[in-house]
C-alpha cells in the first residue's frame, strides 16, 4: 500500500516544489520561446529578454531606447503526455484526501498510475520571466522548471525503470552593452545570480529494497535543493548593415571561467565555460525582415557533445513586425514557431525536439511550447 | 534560402544527423552498440537486443552491466514480461495464491507455444540465468557497489523460479489442450524433479534476493513438496503437481532453514 505513495508521494513533492530535462550544456539558462522555434539560433537574432542571455551585444541593435518591457509566461508539454500530467497534478491538489482511500482503491489508482507513465512519460514544464530590455541596459527575472517522467520496460539495468529528472533555473541577469566607436560593433555583458536544480532519481519498480529506500521523507527534500552561484556571460555582435541586407557575427563566451554553484542539490555544481560563434543574414525592407542564422556553440567542446547538439540554425520571418513564424533544426531535429504581437500582447507556440541522449534518437523528446507575453 | 530552410524543416520530425533517417549531406553521428540495444529492448525487438548485447559481451566479456540487460532480453523473448510480475506486485495481485498460482498468468502458455516453442522458452530463460550466473557473485552481492547488482539478483530469483514452474509446466501441462494432463507426469524423471528443486532451493537460498514475497512462496513450496507422499523426489513432486491442480496441497510443516550458501544450481541439460 506504501509503494504507491512513495511513488506518487516522490512526483508530488518534485511537482510541488520547483524543479528540469536534459541537463543546460551549450545553451543559454533562459531562451525565449519564439527563438526555440527558429532552432534556438539566437546569437546573431534573439526576442526580447532573450537577447540578455542569449547575447547582451545584442541589445544596442535596432532603433530607440525600450526594446522590452514586459512578462513572458509559457507552458510546455508533450502532446501524449498532457493527459496523465492533468491526472498527475490533479492528485497532486487533492493528494490529502486519498489518504482514506482503501487499499483495494490505492491499488487500483497506483496500477492505473503505473500505466499512464508507462503508456505515455510525462514531459512538462513551465516558465516565467519579467524583464527591462533597453539599448544599454537589461535586467530579467526568469524561472524556468521542467519535470520528465520517464518509464521504460526496461532500464539501464533490465529491469522496469521509472525516473525522474528535472531541470529547475532560476535567477536574475542584469546585462549591460553598448556599442564601439566603430558603430558596427557592439560588445556586452551579462551578470547573472542563478538558483539552479537538476534532480534525477530512478526507481526500479520491481526492486521493493531501493523502494523501500523511498520511504525517507529527507530524500524529497533533498531533490528540491537548489545550489546558487554567480555567472557571467560575455558577448559581441558585428553588423553590418545595407538597403535591404544586413549581415552579421557574433561570437560569445557563457559562464565566463565556469560558473560555479554551491547549495545542497547534487547537480548543477559547474556550468563550464563554452565559447560559441554565429552568423546571420538579414534581408528586410522597411517593416518585413527575413533573418536566417546558424550558431556554433561550445567550440572548446567543454561539454563533449557530438556536432548535431552543438549546431543550432534556423530562420525568422517577420511580417510587419505584428506577425513572426520561424522554422530551424534545434538538436538537429526540425522546430517550429509562431508569433502575433497583438501591440501589449503577444502570443507564441513552438514545437522543438530535445535530444537527452548522446545521439539522434536515442532519448528525444518532442515538445510543445506555447508563450504569453504582456508588455511592449 | 527561407523557402529552403522552410521546406527542409517541414520534411518530417528525423534528426538530420540520425544515421539511418537522416540528411545525408550532415554529418551522421551514430548511435553507439549499447544505445541500440537499448532500443531494441525499449521496442520489444529481443532478437535484435540480444545479438547486439552478445555481441557486446563477445567483445568485452568483464562489462557485466550487460549480463542483467542480456539475460533481461533472453526473458523477454521467451515471454516473461518483468513489468507485469512488477505491476502485479505494486497492484497486490502477485501476492494471492501459492506459487505455480502467483506465476501462471506471467509466464509462457505451453498451448500458444507449442512444443518446440516451449523449449525455446525454456533454452531462452536458462541463458537468462546462465548470463546472470556468470557475473561475479561478489560484484552482484548487496555489498556490492554495482548499480546492477540488485537486479542481477532480482532477475535471477525471478528467473530461476520462473524456469522451475515452466519446467514443471513442461511435464503437466498438454500443448495441444493448454489443460493438466497427469499422465505426462510419468515422463518427469528423478533428474527432472532435481533441476526443479535445486533451482527452487537455489532462490531459497538466494541472500537478499530483492524480492522477500516470491522467496517465501518459494519456501513453501519446497517445504509442501517435501511433505508429499513419495519415495523419490520426483514422486513427491509429482503428488504437488496434482494436489497443486486438485487445490489441496496441504500445508507445508515448516519452512526450511535457509541454506548457508547459494548452492551450485544445475539447469536442463
């Protein structure tokens, strides 16, 4: 009767508390949704407060002082997973009252709990940011959790394996950027406090001894530790602009020296340095722009990752800047996304692939994004 | 260039980089053995699993962080599914009845199989316990620091059991009506019952064998097999069989002390 409350009892307590999927390597803590849909390459090209960890060069670009004032809060899930994670946390809310369930009713409910996971993994996720973005000056408060919930028949062991991770950022960037007496040049730095987890706990279903060990109640605690450190991000942007075609190189430096964070949780403790270079290409008129762009990150390898993880390309096409649709490949796999700015409002869907395996297809997972903003 | 980028990216959900799928003109980066067998064990795919898993052992023979995922696929294509004994034990319903009872509805039916089907099950499911023999018994043990350790030994005290009541199965059960049939019990000889029991005394003995209900099923039955009436061992399994299917096994006396040692376990010739 326990086994189903240590189960239920381990995803609550990771729900309730705030928590993320493949571990942050190359990319930035925070991306903003629309530019996941242009395959996430955002060095050369990033939204609103997106271009303070993206690349803080970025921030003179474009004309008048406000580049964003606003909130961004953003959902996402897998579209198989969005029923069992309705169940899940609906259980979560009323979890107190099946307390009085009868063992018979426990049963049922963890045999159905069970099957849920193992028909559809639960991938879902949230995020939250509010922001100031100026031509010099930004600062974003962001929150970022995403739980996976992964069933397999058969585990890294062979036997029925359910395990979950989560990636949980939080923090705040401030960054700074002006731009060079050579006009085409700007440089940037962002300074950032972050809050960060990483959990994963894998329980093999059929082994009541590492079951049993889920009965301490300090291990839920511990999974909802988070570690705190300080990072910088520095970046630089060369524009080059025309009539009607603008062309651009970035390069940037996450985590300049590695960023080291400390606290109780076992991961992240290091977000290593990674140097990263891109190119953009933008053919515009007055108020339509074609912005097509490719981004080389972690060029040192510091991550160790194979060359479809480290390329991120795609393309944004803004319609008289009320309108944006993006198309890339992020992690090689193709992405979408969408966008209408409604003057105080804007509204964003994405549909990207993460790769949390070494290799394609070894462990993806599809995800749907879908972003409100309020602000201008 | 947009319309491009545009159309490629709406030409499917692959990864460009995927070897099989991919674009060809990217770079493949190519999933590595384990990875594959992985995912053909996660597809269901146990012959494909289990010759790249083979495989793998030829070539490194001491990564025994296979040997549990091998002898995993092996049960898998002989039938047993460990994730319906794994939902019957969180659900209870593993729990009820005595042991040939608790495992029926997990294990191969001799009637889908037929009889060369059945033996290949049961070839299938003594590699599963050959593979899980042949890691260390210091590096499988509880001490041990292996993160397969606890499901060596669980998979073995599924297996081992799940082998004997086949095994039994094989001699009770007729493959052409699925239904118990006592006369093939005269076939069963006393090497026979002995393969049975020693496996069974095997799981008996099985120090933190990851599953206390099954090993106490398993106590049981030996315990109520050693009551029966006979004057070999195969003769008193042979009355546990029938009384087993009459519904009348009768009370085992006293679980049997737990062996000081796991003893070396002979598997079907």
């Amino acid at each position: 009767m326990r086994r189903r409350w240590q189960i239920l009892g381990l995803v609550f307590g990771l729900a309730g508390a705030t928590p993320a999927v493949a571990r942050k390597t190359n990319q930035a803590v925070y991306e903003d949704p629309f530019d996941l849909g242009a395959g996430g390459a955002s060095l050369t090209r990033a939204s609103k407060d997106g271009r303070i960890f993206a690349n803080p060069a970025l921030m003179p670009q474009g004309g008048g002082l406000f580049r964003w004032l606003g909130s961004t809060i953003s959902v996402l899930a897998n579209k198989e997973s969005v029923g069992t994670a309705q169940s899940i946390f609906k259980k979560a809310q009323g979890g107190g009252e099946a307390t009085e369930a009868t063992e018979a009713e426990q049963a049922a409910e963890t045999q159905a709990f069970i099957d849920k996971v193992f028909k559809d993994p639960v991938r879902v996720g949230w995020g939250f940011s509010l922001a100031l973005v100026t031509s010099n000056f930004g600062v974003s408060v962001f929150s970022r959790f995403e739980p996976d919930i992964r069933a397999r028949a058969y585990g890294p062991t062979g036997l029925p394996e359910v395990r979950f991770e989560a990636e949980s950022y939080h923090g705040v960037g401030v960054g700074t950027a002006l731009r060079t007496p050579w006009k085409a040049l700007s440089v940037g730095v962002t300074g950032k406090y972050l809050y960060a987890a990483e959990p994963t706990i894998s329980v093999e279903i059929t082994d009541t001894e590492s079951i049993a060990a889920f009965q301490n109640q300090d291990l839920v605690q511990d999974l909802t530790s988070h570690n705190t450190g300080v990072g910088i991000d520095a970046g630089a942007v060369l524009l080059l602009q025309g009539h009607h075609v603008d062309f651009s190189v970035a390069a940037k430096v996450d985590d300049l020296g590695s960023t080291s964070l400390k606290g109780a949780a076992e991961s992240p403790t290091e977000f290593k340095q990674v140097q990263s270079a891109g190119v953009g290409l933008t053919l515009h008129t007055g108020s339509d722009a074609i912005h097509m762009a490719v981004d080389y990150r972690d060029i040192g390898n510091s991550y160790g990752e194979e060359l479809f993880k480290k390329v991120y390309a795609g393309t944004k096409v803004l319609i008289r800047t009320y309108v944006g649709v993006s198309a890339g490949y992020y992690n090689g796999y193709p992405s979408y996304g969408a966008e209408i700015d409604l003057i105080l409002v804007r509204l964003a869907g994405t549909a990207y692939t993460r790769e949390l395996g070494d290799h394609p297809g070894a462990d993806p997972r599809r995800l749907y994004m879908f972003s409100l903003s309020a602000g201008f | 260039m947009t319309a491009i980028w545009l159309a490629a990216s709406c030409g499917g959900e692959n990864n460009v980089a995927d070897c099989d799928k991919g674009n060809k003109a990217v770079p493949c980066s190519e999933r590595t053995g384990d990875e594959n067998a992985r995912l053909a064990l996660e597809n269901q795919d146990y012959a494909t699993a289990i010759s790249l898993l083979e495989a793998l052992i030829a070539a490194e023979p001491t990564v025994y962080a296979r040997y549990p995922l091998c002898a995993a696929a092996h049960a898998g294509r002989a039938g047993i599914s460990i994730l319906e004994l794994a939902k019957a034990q969180f659900s209870g319903g593993g729990s009820s009845g005595g042991l040939l009872a608790s495992l029926a509805t997990f294990l191969p039916d001799p009637q889908d199989l037929g009889d060369a089907g059945y033996d290949a099950a049961l070839a299938d499911v003594r590699a599963s316990i050959t593979y899980l023999d042949t890691i260390p018994e210091a590096l499988r043990a509880a001490t041990s620091g292996e993160s397969y350790a606890s499901s060596a030994r669980l998979q073995l005290t599924l297996y081992r059991t799940t082998f004997s009541v086949m095994y039994l199965n094989k001699f009770a059960i007729d493959t052409q009506t699925g239904a118990f049939d006592a006369s093939k019990l005269a076939t069963m000889t006393e090497a026979d019952a002995l393969i049975v029991l020693d496996n069974l005394a095997a799981v008996a003995a099985m120090q933190a064998a990851g599953n206390p209900a099954l090993q106490a099923k398993v106590n049981e039955a030996l315990a109520s097999i050693e009551g029966q009436d006979g004057a070999t061992k195969a003769e008193k399994l042979k009355e546990f069989l029938t009384a087993s299917q009459a519904g009348s096994t009768p009370a085992a006396p006293a679980p049997p002390a737990p062996a000081p040692a796991e003893p070396a376990t002979e598997l079907a010739p």
